[in-house]
C-alpha cells in the first residue's frame, strides 16, 4: 500500500462488509439457530476431547493385551467389547481416534488453505495463470481419486504424514474452482474498485476485501473436507494402502474387523464404523449451520 | 450439437495427454517395470528386457513408444499374467459394466421418486426420515456398508435359519458353471448393487430434492396450476421434466468416476472387474496394467462428461451448447 494516500486508504483499509452476514455475534446465533448443527458441534468435541485425550481418559492404557481373557462381547467391563488380544475396544479406538481426525483435519486445513489460494489468484489474475490452474483442476477431474490415491500411497509408503499429504495434493481443486468463480464476480463489485482507485495493492485487496466475503464458502469447505478425508483414509485403509500397524485408526481397525463378518466377534466390526458414522455425520452437520450462518443466500441442498 | 461434441472430444485430448504423460512418469518412478526379473539377477537378460522395452531410453521417448503402442492397439503384456493387457481390460470391463448398469438403474429409480416425494411433501414426517436417512447414507464409508450387509442380508439368515447356502451370495457374480440372466446371478447380484445404490441414492436424492423444489416453486409450474392443471401431471410434467436436466448432469458425472470408484464394491464382493483388476495389479506393481487401465477409465470420464452436457441439452432446449 503506498503511503501517499493517507486516510483515504486507513479508511479503505476496514475490512469490508461482508454482503449479509454482519458481526460475529449475529453468525453465532444463526448458527445456534441450527439445532442439529449444535449437535454435531457438542458431539464432536466430545469425541475430540475423548481421543485427544484418551491417555487420561481411555479406560485401559493404549494397546493393553489380557491374553487369558480374549475376545468377548461387550460388557459392563468392556462397554464395547474386547479384541482377541483382550484389548479394550473402546480404549484402542479412542486411541485410533486420534489418527483418523487429526488426519481428517490437517487434510481439510491444508487442501482449503492451497485451494482458496489457488483460486483466488486464478480468479483475480485472470489470463494464463488461470488458464494453467484450471487446466490442472481439469486433469484431477478425469482421473479416479482412490485409485490414484492407492497408487501414490503404494508408491510412496503410508506413513501418516505421505497420507495427509497426498490426500491434500488430491483435495484442493473442488474449492479452488468454487473461490475462483466466487472471485471473478466479486472483483467486479465497486467496493474492489474504490479500493483499487486509492491504491489499495492486489495482496491487500485479496486479503482484506474478497477474503471476508468468501469465510462462507471456506468454512463450509473445511468441514465437508474432514469429513470427506476421514472416509477416505478408511477406505484406504480397508484396501491396504493406509495407516499401517501398529498404528491404528478408525479405518484400519474396521479393515482389521472385516475378515470377522460371520463369526462371534462380528460386534468387532460394528463399532469402528459407528464412530466414523458419528464423526462423519456431526461434521455435516456442522457444515450445514456454517452456511446457514455464513451465507444466508446460498441455496440449501 | 454434433460439431460440439466434436469440439469438445478434440478439446479434451490434450488433457488426457498431459494426465496420461504424468501418471506415466509419476508410475516409472515409482514402479520398476523389471522389478520381477532383478531376482534373476542375470544381467544379460535384464539388459536385453530393457533393450526390447525401450527401458534404456529417456522418459519422455519411453512415453512416445508406449503411446505409439496403444494407438496402434499393441498394449503389450501383463508383469503379474503374463496374458496380453488389452484382452485383460476388456474381460474386466464387463463385470463392472454390470454392476455400474443395475446399479444405475436402480439408484436413478429411487432416488427419482425420493425426490419427488421429498419435495412434494416438504417438512412432512416422511420428507424428514428421508432426508436423515441420506444423511445417513452420505455419512457411512461404503465399504462399511457392503461388510455389514454380507453379515445381516447374508450370513446371519444363513446362521439363523441353519442352511447350506446364504440366501444372498457375496462372491463373484455367478456360481462355479451358471452364466447368463438367472436366479444365481441375482442372488450374486443383490448385495453389491445395494451397496452401490445406497451411496448414490443418498447423494443423487438430496440433490434431486433441490431441484424438485426449484422447479416447484417457478412461474411456470404457479400458471400451470393456476390454469387448472391437475396437480399431480403437473408435477410429474412441468417439475420432474424440468428438473431432470441438473438431476441428468450429476447422474452422469457420477457414473463416469464408478469406472475407477467400484474398487471398493469389487473388492469386498470378489467381482473381478475394473476394480478388482487395478487393486491386484497395483500390489504387484504390474506397471503395464496400470497405465493402460488408467488411460481407458480417463478417456471413459471424458465420454461420460460429454454424455452429460449432451443430455441436459436435450432435457432441457433453452440451453443452448457453444
């Protein structure tokens, strides 16, 4: 920003307006107003804070065999059962719980973070910078993602941080063309011009005008991402190219389970799943509010 | 409308080139084509391999032979079969065809009338199981979903009811000696295009809902009704008509990345398709199948994604292809 343009520009420099949206506090209620999206956000920090904190607060230490004991049905001592090493299934998934949302939200961070930058640079820059970024985003659309994911992952080894990797590199294309399509309509709007007018430099314009206007869009992104990414890595997982043993998440002790459809320990197999279900849905649902409170306008699908 | 599919075809084959040059250097370096021969460690055979291959070239000369190869339909030899890869991708593209026919089938059906239903009862009891239900559905890995219905649909009447055989089958798509259009092939069949349509109903119906209301609540449906036209042809006439073009569009997107997405379903199923083919050679890091495979699901999305501009323009005439 040059420094010739005094108060005009301190003046210009107040982040804009958002178009309907409008204080913190009235985007808290609306979203408080979404009571499913309350719900999810109640149910979600609690399963945070349960795996996060699971070191204090898993009923048996992580990993914890009881060979004479075994596998059994859940139980007032077991509330979800034991595996066939006698761990506790409720401790080893909170355990595991701490791999799949860490992986889940690192994922959603980095991929909406490269996409909103991507595309906002696209958007606005225009010319063959956007033809290049949209042309990569071509390329992601014509190729099967867990196919091309099982082969990076094959390719590269499984350690959780090649997977938050890789699953970011293959994630961030969906926000880029949405931040780019929102961008090329709100460089238009006058607000960008009288900003551009008093000299306002294309970093501080992105940053401080069209960066507001797309919180909704970059929120709700976010949530569907982990989302999203958590049911990836299960998926990856139950194929074999996810996290590996003996580290554990949600996808790899259900793949784990799998081989026990039809045996007494089926139960084993149900509950992997449910948390990743409860994750899942809960962070939908925070999604949800998000654009109800964020952007009243978009359409609800 | 001919000369744009034509355009659009020519547009996308610099895109297929460039993913088809990538995935190929990304899998040269990731694979080695001659990683079955190294244990012989002869190094005369090794060499003349790799002479016969063009292994001892550049990558990108390497990426102009083997593309001269698939043009002139020589696409060499499976690593892992030993049987010519051509021949391999076409016996696997049938069972997965099957799949993706009734699986589409029986998702577009129902989540067609989910849709309707859903949008012509707003806010009804029934609109709100229908749409927690999808909620549900979008929520569950699928593969999750596909274990538990072998345990519920499957094993545990067989247990239950101490029969030989499942009622349901979750192997193949035909018993050892069956073929053909029969009672076998449905009781293979049933478990793994449910698991397909649940997934795709789930999503196909919240977006089939949407589009519904948005054509309910135009002008044109308003005079309809205002004209005296019975309600319920003007929902199925002047909504669902209308509605069918985005609806088409999502369908037909879908279906284009099943090519690859079955993985999953062919997996848990044994079914050994498109799926199931790339998943085995992947583990023996047969790169011949891998490239070949990638290429034909790429050049199928592009189709597909052709099928489903042409088809909203003919669902719907005011849009008009350029």
């Amino acid at each position: 920003m040059s420094t010739s343009t005094g108060i005009v520009a301190a003046a210009a420099d107040q982040p804009t307006p958002t178009v309907a949206t409008g204080g913190a506090r009235s985007i808290l209620r609306r979203f408080a107003r979404h009571r499913l999206a309350l719900l999810g956000t109640v149910v979600l920090l609690g399963l945070m804070v349960a795996c996060y904190g699971a070191i204090w607060i898993a009923p048996s230490p992580q990993g914890a065999q009881d060979l004479v004991l075994g596998p059994t049905p859940p139980s007032g001592a077991h509330l979800l059962g034991t595996d066939d090493l006698g761990r506790d299934f409720l401790s080893e998934l909170l355990f595991a719980g701490r791999i799949s949302l860490t992986i889940g939200l690192v994922v959603a961070l980095i991929a909406t973070t490269v996409g909103t930058v991507l595309g906002a640079v696209a958007g606005y820059a225009g010319g063959w910078v956007d033809e290049v970024i949209m042309r990569i985003t071509d390329l992601f659309l014509i190729v099967p993602g867990i196919a091309v994911l099982a082969l990076a992952l094959r390719g590269l080894g499984s350690s959780p941080t090649t997977i938050v990797l890789v699953l970011a590199a293959l994630g961030w294309t969906y926000i880029a063309r949405v931040v780019r399509s929102q961008v090329l309509s709100l460089r238009e709007k006058e607000f960008v011009d009288a900003a551009r007018v008093i000299g306002a430099s294309t970093p501080r314009i992105l940053l401080r005008h069209l960066l507001p206007n797309l919180a909704g869009v970059i929120a709700v992104n976010i949530s569907l991402a982990t989302a999203a990414a958590i049911i990836i890595e299960s998926t990856l997982s139950f194929l074999g190219f996810g996290v590996q043993p003996p580290r554990t998440s949600w996808g790899n002790m259900l793949s784990q389970a799998a081989g026990l459809v039809g045996t007494d320990q089926v139960y084993l197999l149900y509950f992997p799943g449910l948390f990743i279900l409860l994750t899942v849905l809960s962070i939908n649902f925070i999604g949800d509010g998000l654009r109800d409170a964020l952007d009243p306008q978009a359409k609800q699908l | 409308m001919v000369s744009y599919a034509v355009r659009r075809l020519v547009y996308s084959v610099p895109i297929v080139l460039v993913a088809s040059f990538v995935l190929f250097v990304a899998v040269r370096a990731a694979f080695d084509p001659l990683a079955k021969l190294r244990q012989s460690r002869d190094p005369a055979v090794i060499a003349r391999e790799s002479a016969r291959l063009g292994l001892d070239r550049s990558v990108p000369e390497q990426y102009l032979l083997w593309g001269k190869g698939i043009l002139q339909g020589e696409w060499g030899t499976s690593s892992r079969t030993g049987q010519p890869v051509r021949s391999m991708i076409a016996e696997a593209m049938w069972p997965t065809l099957q799949l993706i026919f009734w699986g589409l089938l029986f998702a577009v059906l129902i989540a067609l009338a989910v849709s309707v239903y859903s949008a012509v009862r707003r806010y009804t009891v029934g609109d709100h199981v229908l749409t927690g239900l999808s909620y549900l559905g979008i929520a569950l890995p699928a593969f999750w979903v596909g274990l538990i219905l072998i345990q519920l649909l499957a094993v545990a009447p067989r247990q239950s009811l101490g029969l030989e055989d499942p009622p349901l089958y979750f192997i193949g798509l035909h018993s050892p000696g069956w073929t053909g259009l029969n009672l076998d092939y449905v009781r293979h069949l049933v478990l793994p295009v449910l698991t397909l349509t649940i997934t795709l109903v789930a999503s196909w119906s919240r977006f089939g809902r949407a589009a519904m209301l948005d054509a309910l609540s135009s002008d044109y449906v308003r005079t309809a009704r205002a004209k005296g036209v019975p309600r319920r042809q003007v929902v199925i006439r002047h909504a669902l008509r209308n509605s069918l073009a985005p609806f088409v569009t999502v369908v037909a997107l879908d279906a284009a990345l099943l090519f690859g997405g079955l993985v999953v379903t062919e997996q848990i199923y044994s079914i050994p398709g498109m799926g199931r083919l790339f998943l085995d050679s992947l583990l023996a890091g047969d790169v011949f199948v891998l490239l070949p495979w990638m290429l034909v699901v790429a050049v199928a999305v592009v189709v597909c994604n052709l099928i489903a501009d042409i088809s909203y323009a003919i669902l719907d005439p005011r849009v008009r292809l350029s």
